[in-house]
C-alpha cells in the first residue's frame, strides 16, 4: 500500500495539482492585498472617502461604528462592503486566470503547416511540382497551379 501511494503521489499529476494549489494560495493573497490595499482605498476616496471594509448593516438596537467592534461585541451584521471587497477580488482573479489561459492556449496552437510543393499527376498519379504544366514521368500536359 505503502508503494502504492509513493506511485500516486510523485505521479506527474499529482505532483503538478500540489504546485498548482500552493501557487493559487500564494496568487490570492497577492490579489487580496491589491483588491485591499490598492484598488479600494482610491475607490473609497471616490466615494467620499468611504471604506468599504466598514459598510455594514447593524442588525441589533446597539450601535457599533465598525465590523470589528461588532464582531468582538458579537453583533450580528450584514457586511456588504466586505462582500463587495470579495467581489472585486473574484473578479480580478477570474480575469488574471482567464488573461493566463489565453495566453497558455494561443503557445499551445498548432502552427499552420506550410503549403504543400508537390501535386498528384491525374494520370499516373506521381508527385509533381505544384507549378509544373507537365508531368516530368509520363509527360502528360497538367493544369498548372498558381501559388
């Protein structure tokens, strides 16, 4: 059993999927904290020096000025400006994968394979140049092919 999983783990796809995970981990941290510390901040300013990390809904009689007070006095909020942060930060890295794909697919392409230089003869069928207008095997008059 021991084997067994040896195998599976040091298999290719494993092994790629674990990289794929720690690198996809470290990724989002990296767009959370533009999200966070870049983009939301001008955002904020924008809209009347709003932090959006702080746009919620009390649902209590207590008032709280920010999420965090709510939270340690155990408020029960709707915290829509963290949902809106979550959003934008989806929507970045949505967009980052996809811009990666993309690139990824368009390496992958196949490259159009040149055009081909020499044509059947319709009479003995032997390979000809394209532009020949006689068959150099059995002489016959062909159709020239313009290039």
């Amino acid at each position: 059993m021991f084997k067994e999983f040896r195998e599976f783990a040091v298999k290719g796809n494993a092994l790629d999927l674990a990289v794929g995970v720690i690198i996809g981990a470290a990724f989002g941290k990296i767009v959370t904290s533009l999200v966070n510390d870049i983009l939301m901040p001008p955002l904020g300013l924008l809209t009347g020096k709003m932090d959006f990390s702080n746009l919620f809904i009390n649902l209590s009689d207590t008032p709280v000025d920010t999420v965090a007070k709510a939270k340690a006095a155990g408020i029960p909020t709707i915290n829509y400006g963290l949902f809106f942060n979550n959003i934008i930060d989806f929507l970045l890295v949505a967009f980052s994968v996809f811009i990666l794909v993309r690139q990824i697919n368009r390496l992958r392409r196949p490259e159009t394979p040149p055009p081909p230089a020499t044509r059947q003869c319709p009479l003995c069928l032997s390979a000809i140049p394209m532009a020949a207008s006689r068959c150099p095997h059995c002489t016959s008059a062909v159709d020239p092919v313009s290039q």
